[in-house]
C-alpha cells in the first residue's frame, strides 16, 4: 500500500490565499507552477516552503509586502471582477495593486485541485512529485481519487464555515467537478455567448478559464450578476 508524504497531506489541506470569510470567492482548477524537486537541493527547499504551511488551510495577506507580485493572469482578470463589485471606487489595476486579496479585501482565491503543473496535461507531470508528494504521473487516478474525497470534504466545510457571498468557478474543465463541491442544485441558466452558466439558488457562478483570453464581455456579465446578487466587498 502507497502512502502520501507529509508534505503532500499539507498542500492537499492548503485551500487557497486571501480573506474567504463572507466574500466573493474565486476557484479555479489547479496552480499554473509547479513545486521545484528535480535535485536534491531543490526538494530540500520545496520540503522547507512547504512546510511552512503546515496547519494552514489558507494564506491570509495584512500587507502588500507579503502578498507579492500580483502581475499575472488570474490575479488581473480577479481584479477586474471584484473592481466591478467593491466599494473602493478603484480602477482594476489600482485595485489589484491596492486591495486584491489584502486582509479586509474579501477576495479569496483557490484551486480544486491540490498540486500545480504547467498544464493540465499529464505529460507536465514533474517527475520529481513522485519523491515530493508520493505520485507519479501513471498515479494520478489515485491522486485524483484522495483529493476527490479529502479535499472536497474540506471544501464543503470551509464553505460552511465561512459563507460567501458568492463563488466564481472558472476552468470548462472541470465544471463536473466544480457542481459536485459547490452545488445543492443543478437548475440553471446557460449563457453560450459568454461560456457561462450562473446557478442563481447557491449563488456560484460556472465560467471559461482566466487565463486563456478571458473577454472583458464575460468580466462584466459576470460583475453584472454578482451585483444583483448583493455582492458587497
């Protein structure tokens, strides 16, 4: 019997950065990065970081200095939303800048799933997670299979925990996944137009993936939504 490393179980336990208490939150599929571990010297200092992070569910930021750079895609299309929505009265860039995942943003983001690669083909699988995390790529089913179970429980609680406002899914993907977490109910309306579907009941919001040219249209169809909701950050 396989078994995962302690600092697999830490990552699969670590949900996200951000402040989810009443927010807007933000899920996508998984980390666009990957953890270094091709030497030894690289998973001695992944083993470090990563360890930092044991008994946290999620990374909270009191100040720009520890948030860090926020010049990326899914930071800027998650700006551009929440500017829509906030009472700062911020421009998306001044926003991000300024406010974006910042303590008292109410702005939370995630990921599904609990390890990152380059892509989400398999073939981007780092060899070196097999030593790290316990899984080889021809393992990933198992992979799946822990963070399906594990992670999703954790999902429900924390959402449970901390009630947002409202939650953004992004990643066609993985849709399925995203209704098994986060949905009582699949009645729905679909909006081809700006690939996607709103679930008006939960308040969760199913749409295409930041990083791959989200339009403007989508943002604020999706802004649009939020507000008639009452989304207030």
């Amino acid at each position: 019997m396989r078994s995962n490393t302690k600092e697999f179980n830490i990552i699969n336990n670590w949900l996200g950065w951000g402040e989810p208490a009443n927010g807007l939150w933000f899920i996508g599929v998984e980390e666009g990065g990957t953890w270094k571990c091709q030497t030894s010297g690289e998973l001695e200092e992944s083993r470090k970081l990563i360890n930092k992070n044991a008994g946290n569910t999620y990374t909270s930021y009191p100040n720009k200095q520890t948030r860090g750079n926020v010049n990326w895609p899914i930071a800027v299309v998650t700006a551009k939303i929440s500017s829509l929505v906030s009472n700062a009265g911020f421009n998306w860039r001044d926003y991000r800048e300024k406010k974006l995942w910042l303590n008292e943003s109410k702005v939370f983001n995630g990921n599904l799933l609990s390890l990152g690669k380059a892509s989400l083909n398999l073939s981007d699988w780092p060899n070196g997670y097999k030593d790290l995390f316990g899984y080889t790529a021809e393992e990933y089913c198992s992979y799946y299979e822990n963070v399906s179970t594990h992670r999703y429980k954790l999902f429900n609680d924390f959402v449970s925990k901390h009630r947002p406002q409202a939650i953004v899914c992004f990643g066609m993907s993985h849709w399925d996944d995203f209704k098994k977490v986060f949905l009582s109910s699949d009645m729905a309306t679909t909006y081809p137009d700006f690939k996607t579907v709103i679930y008006e009941r939960d308040k969760v919001i199913l749409t295409r993936h930041f990083s791959n040219g989200m339009p403007d249209a989508t943002v604020e169809f999706i802004a649009k939504q939020l507000k008639k909701w009452d989304v207030s950050i």
